[in-house]
C-alpha cells in the first residue's frame, strides 16, 4: 500500500480546463465510414454534447485533405454558447495578416472565445500537397514571424510595414481586432524548434500523452527557455490523451483489447505514410515509448500509438472513470492545466468522459481549492500501481 501525502506537489497546476477534438461525421478508427464529408446532425449534436458535458475547448484539426478549420470554428462558435474553438492553423495556407483578420473575426463572433494552433508542418509530403517546400527547422522560423505578425496585426494602432525572412508587406492595419483581449496562441510539435519558438512566444505549448516523468522534463525545457527569454508568464502546458474507460479497470482492459485489435486492423489497411517512419519528432516519442513499455506509470497504455504508427494523438489512459481521473490529475501534479482527452468511439466517449470523468477530476481540484490538500481520489484508484492492474492490460481478450 503506498503511503497517502496529501500535500499538493509543488509543480502541480492550480486549475484544469478540458479540450476534446470535433468529429465532423461518425467515422471513428474502429468503424471507418468511407465519407470525406460533413453530418451536420452528428456534428451538431458531437459539440452540444461538449457544451453539455462541461469541456472548456474543442480543436478543429487541419490537414490537406481535411475540412476548414477556421470555417468549422465558425460553426462551433455559432453551435454553441460557451465552448472555445482552437483553430488548427498551418503558416503555409494563410497569409498572416490573413490569419489574424481571420481568428479576430472568429474571436467578435464568438464573443472572445477564439484560440489558433500553429502547426508548422511534421511531413514533408503533406506540406508539399499544397505547394509548401522549405524544410521543417525554416517552417518553424516561419511559424515564429508568423506569431509576431499575428500580435502586431491585432494591437498595432496605425498601419505598418513589414520586412522579414518569409513575408514582406506595406501599410497594413489597423487591422480588425479581437473582441476584447489578444488571442491565445499555441505550439503543437516537440522538435527542438517547438521548443524555442513555444517556450520564447507562445501562450501553450501541447504535448502528447507521454510517461509523467518523461513529460515533466519536456515542461522544464519549455519553460526555461521561456525564463531565459525574460517571460515572467510562462507557456500553459497542453496534454492530450486517447481514454478508454468502462464501470472496472477490468472491463476498460476488455474494451482496450478489443479496441486495440479493430484500430490495428483499420492502419493495416491504410497504413499512415504507408508504413513509413514519422518525420515529426512528437510521432517519433511515442513510437519510442511503445518500443520501451506497453504500459506506464498509473494508467497510461501505448500499443494504440505503437498499431496506429503513432499517427496524431495515439497513446491511451485506460481503466474506471476514477482510475483515468486519477491519472490525469498525475498530468496536472506535474503541471498541464489543459487536458485534451477524445476516445476511439468519438461521439460516445466524448458524453462519457464530460458524466464520468470530468467531474472527478473537477471535484479534487475543489477539493484543493478548497483545503490546500489533495483529496483521496489518487490514493484510492491505483490503477497499474496496484496489485491487479497489470493483469488485466496483460490478459488477451
Ligand atoms: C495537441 C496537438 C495537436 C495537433 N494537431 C495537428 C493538426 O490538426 N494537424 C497537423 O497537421 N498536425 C497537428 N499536430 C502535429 C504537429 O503539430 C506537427 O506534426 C508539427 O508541426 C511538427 O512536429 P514536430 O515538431 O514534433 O516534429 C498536432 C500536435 C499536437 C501536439
């Protein structure tokens, strides 16, 4: 039995707010539908759901053969009353006076609620698709003048003029604004120039699901390079999970078995970059981690990133609702306030987690709020520090 501390760790975030990820159809890794389109009704009721089971943000993916992200923002931001569109935003599409015409129209329609993902790009071929052929450490330095041009383009009260490495233009601005304040500006990729762009100018910095203390490093490093770079506020940190949860430990193991073996099936039939290695690092981590262990600290599982060649978000949390709330406040101990968390039956999982998780993980953070100590919700769900847990990830269905 591991002794329970009740003293809250000393990098532990104050405060948590959840993100989910917007499903346009029911197609899901377990049961591909063959449709490239939009159901309205599906989507509708995916991001009322999000609404109604009390999620903070959603992310609108981008990729070149994807739906618009800013047009399917604008949706969200007019489907609901309160959730937070986060646009994913690839430099290479949009100009970056566009871009901030763009998210500041997004921020006054919504009332505030807009928030930008910068991608810079993991692949090569994907960024050649549409016609983007610098190489990834310049598409960074891209993404950083980008960012400024972003800021400037919102506060500037006059017009200026701009002279840089990637975008040149005169006379500019005063551009529209945002509805009341900047808007919040997030880093996705863990190259090294994730790093210095994130940790010198960014407002978040996201991660995958990795190993608590794996992951804990990676937040020093974002973190001291923005100290070094004079920030006194510092990047809020973003993680994000693929949760397979049931009533048990033991019957979430079921589930991810089965799960496990129909998302395998789905990428060997259209393997991501047909079988190749990802060129992105954040890709690479978690194939490294798969090599290493399957199963990591309280609950977190990595065979579905290992199946899926570690295509986007792929490594798991899995067990009870306690057990997963349990281990994202593992996450939130070591610092990320933002937890994204979408399942593999997308629409399902996303009602499940907003009954079932969420308030657990809100309730300890009460807790704490309220006493300046942690409540039980750890120390009573062990998951894979307990003495069962292990059997049931290693039992086959
Ligand atoms: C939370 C999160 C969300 C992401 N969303 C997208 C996305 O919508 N589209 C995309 O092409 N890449 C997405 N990415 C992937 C990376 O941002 C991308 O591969 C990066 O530009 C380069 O990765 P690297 O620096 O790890 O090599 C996301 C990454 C994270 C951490």
């Amino acid at each position: 039995m591991t002794s329970f501390d009740p003293t809250i760790p000393q990098t532990a975030a104050p405060d948590v707010e959840f993100i989910s990820l917007s499903h346009l159809n029911p197609s899901t890794e377990l049961n591909p539908v063959p449709s490239r389109g939009i159901d309205l009704p599906y989507f509708r009721k995916y991001v009322q759901s999000l609404e109604d089971g009390g999620y903070d943000y959603t992310l609108l993916p981008y990729g070149s053969g994807s739906a618009d992200s800013f047009v399917t923002a604008s949706a969200v931001g007019a489907l609901t009353e309160r959730i937070k569109p986060i646009v994913a935003l690839r430099p290479n599409t949009t100009l970056p006076t566009v871009g901030a015409q763009k998210l500041a129209t997004l921020d006054q329609l919504t009332e505030g609620r807009a928030v930008v993902h910068l991608i810079s790009g993991g692949s090569d071929v994907e960024q050649a698709r549409q016609g983007d052929y610098l190489p990834k450490n310049k598409r960074y330095a891209r993404t950083s003048e980008y960012i400024d041009i972003l800021r400037r383009s919102w506060t500037e009260p006059a017009p200026f003029d701009h002279d840089g490495e990637f975008y040149k233009f005169d006379g500019f601005g005063p551009g529209f604004a945002p509805y009341e304040s900047p808007i919040p500006i997030s880093i996705g990729g863990q190259s090294d120039e994730a790093f210095e762009i994130g940790g010198a100018k960014a407002d978040i910095f996201s991660f995958w699901g990795e190993p608590l203390d794996d992951l804990r490093s990676e937040i020093d490093r974002v973190h001291g390079i923005a100290r070094a770079a004079g920030r006194t506020t510092l990047p809020r940190i973003w993680v994000t999970f693929r949760p397979i949860i049931a009533k048990t430990d033991e019957l979430a193991w079921q589930k991810a078995h089965e799960y496990v073996a129909k998302v395998a099936e789905t990428h060997r039939k259209a393997p991501r970059l047909g079988g190749a290695a990802p060129q992105n690092v954040g890709s690479q981590r978690a194939l490294n981690f798969a090599d290493r262990s399957e199963l990591y600290d309280r609950a977190l599982w990595t065979k579905t990133a290992a199946v899926t060649n570690a295509a986007g978000a792929s490594t798991a949390l899995v067990g009870s609702p306690e057990t997963v709330a349990a281990a994202i406040l593992d996450y939130v101990d070591r610092g990320a306030s933002l937890v994204s968390i979408r399942g593999y039956d997308t629409l399902t999982d996303a009602i499940d987690y907003g009954k079932y998780v969420l308030p657990l993980v809100r309730q300890e953070i009460a807790h704490r709020k309220a006493t300046g100590q942690r409540g039980t919700l750890q120390a009573d769900h062990l998951g894979n520090h307990g003495p069962d847990y292990a059997r049931y990830a290693t039992a086959q269905s």
